[in-house]
C-alpha cells in the first residue's frame, strides 16, 4: 500500500474526514474522530498493511498525520 493510499483509507475509514482533507501537518487531536476507536482501527491498518502496530506509548506520541508515515516509513526499510 503506497502511502497515498494509506491517507486515502486514513481519511476514510479511521478518521472519516472528507478526502484531500489530511496532510502531513494535520493535528490529529484536531480531528474529531481521533480517539480510541482510531487507535485500534490505525493499528489494524498498519498490521494488515505493513505487518507491525504501534505500541500505546507510540500512538500517545503521535501529534501529526506525518508522525504516522515517518513509522510507516521506518517498517518499511
């Protein structure tokens, strides 16, 4: 899964924003549907996608869109 598509599902199916509404700045506090059901839905994406999850103490970590993809990006080297 490219990350472009990553987002697309992001926008989606975990936090159900309007397409073209993410980027790698995005607050996700700022986000509505970011909570604990995003959590476990982002988790179940990066398994299904990229085989790792993020531990609790990661997602706490995550302030924006682009804290995501830079551990995409770590799992996937």
């Amino acid at each position: 899964m490219t990350i472009e598509n990553f987002k697309a599902v992001f926008e989606t199916d975990i936090v159900m924003v309007e397409p073209g509404n993410i980027n790698k700045d995005t607050e996700l506090q700022e986000l509505a549907d970011w909570d604990s059901m995003a959590y476990i839905s982002l988790n179940a994406c990066l398994d299904e996608n990229y085989g790792f999850t993020l531990t609790a103490i990661e997602l706490q970590g995550l302030k924006v869109f682009g804290d995501i993809v830079e551990h995409i990006m770590k799992h996937s080297s």
